[in-house]
C-alpha cells in the first residue's frame, strides 16, 4: 500500500466532524508531500525543530501541529506558524506561549494534555490541576492563547478494556467542561487505538504509521 492509498482509505472510514492529524514525525519532506498531493493538509510533528525545518521547506497553506512535549525556550522557534499546540501542561508553559504570540500578533489555540494512561507516563496533567488551571484568573489574562479542547495518550496496549476505560475518562472530562469553556477538540487515538478513541467521541486523532508506515526510529 502506498502512502496516498492508506491516507485516502482511512479518511473514508472517518465520521463527520472527525479532524485527521497526519503525523509526519521522522518522515521526509518527499514522503509527506504524497500525503499533502492528496488533498490533506494537517499535519502532526513531536519535535519543534524538525517541524521548523518542515514548514521552512514546505507549501504554507500547511497547518501544522506540535503534538509532543514543549520545551518553554523552543516555543519561539513555531510561535509564527504553530496551527495547534496539543501538550500543553502547564500554566508556566502557556504563559510563554502567550508572550511568544504576542510577538507575532497572533492567538495561538492549544489543548491542554491531561493523563489517562495507567502506565507511569510523564507527561499531562491531573484531570484536577486541568480544572484549577482553567478556572485561574492567571489564565484569564492570557489574551494570545486559546484553549480549545484536551489531548491525551492512552496506555500502550492491546487490552481493549485498558483503553475503554481511559478514552471513556477523558470523554467524561471534556463534556464536563465543554459545559464552562469553548472547547471544540478532543484529541486521542493514534494509529493502534483510534477505532475504541472514535467510539468514545474524539473529534481528533493523530495517526502516523497507519498512513506513513514504520517509524525507523522515534
Ligand atoms: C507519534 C505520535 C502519534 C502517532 O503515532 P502512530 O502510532 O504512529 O499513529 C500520535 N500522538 C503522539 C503524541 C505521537 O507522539
């Protein structure tokens, strides 16, 4: 299969509503032109460099995403072009998202990461510390950030329970606080898990290998 004809089979399969995140982390430049030569253009990088470069490189009507963790001193490098920041997990991290913004006169949107992985993951935020920070009047001043919705990685594995049960969790979180905020994304299923994180509403999933093939390395 090639990467076009996966790319193409698999928005077929999506529900309405759905946003596909191609995730092109490793991948060339070549590779991910297949995909955009289709029609796609949302794509998905885990590092800040290599996204800078991509986008240096590549056709601008390209939306791209920083789906990985964020060093605060690399948030410089994509606030001129950043489509969707999705790990964002604290207020010290979206605070030097606002002020990177600024600069460029921009509102940049951003989910905030929340964990749901049993499994000692080091990234995202409680689903309480999630809230406090939402309801801080420290968030309130950040005129160049918006959040739009929650991100979340589940558990590695082919347990079909396991992982039920942590997209229903973070389904629950988000339609409570859809109710208070502006939310429009919930981000969660990658290429092995998207199927059960569709069937508990995500209305975003970040999918590499099942367009791009293998990863050579992470
Ligand atoms: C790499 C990555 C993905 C995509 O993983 P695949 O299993 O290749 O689909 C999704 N989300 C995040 C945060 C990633 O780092």
């Amino acid at each position: 299969m090639s990467i076009q004809s996966d790319l193409i089979s698999l928005k077929e399969k999506l529900p309405q509503g759905v946003t596909l995140v191609a995730v092109s982390k490793t991948k060339s430049v070549e590779e991910i032109m297949q995909a955009y030569n289709t029609g796609h253009r949302i794509f998905g990088e885990n590092k800040i460099q290599e996204m800078v470069s991509k986008w240096e490189a590549m056709p601008k009507d390209i939306a791209w995403h920083m789906i990985g963790h964020v060093q605060r001193n690399k948030v410089k490098y994509m606030a001129e072009f950043v489509s969707l920041i999705h790990a964002v997990d604290s207020l010290k991290l979206l605070k030097e998202i606002n002020k990177q913004a600024k600069k460029h006169e921009r509102i940049i949107s951003c989910l905030l990461q929340i964990k749901i992985a049993e499994e000692d993951s080091k990234f995202g935020m409680a689903a309480a510390d999630a809230i406090s920070l939402l309801e801080s009047e420290a968030i309130a001043s950040l005129e160049n950030v918006r959040i739009v919705g929650l991100m979340g990685m589940a558990t590695f594995t082919d347990d079909t329970d396991q992982l039920n049960k942590e997209f229903a969790r973070l389904k629950a979180l988000y339609d409570q606080l859809e109710k208070s905020y502006d939310f429009t994304f919930l981000s969660m299923g990658m290429s092995g898990d998207y199927e059960i994180a569709l069937k508990h509403g995500s209305t975003m999933i970040r999918v590499g290998s099942a367009i791009f093939g293998e990863r050579n390395y992470d």
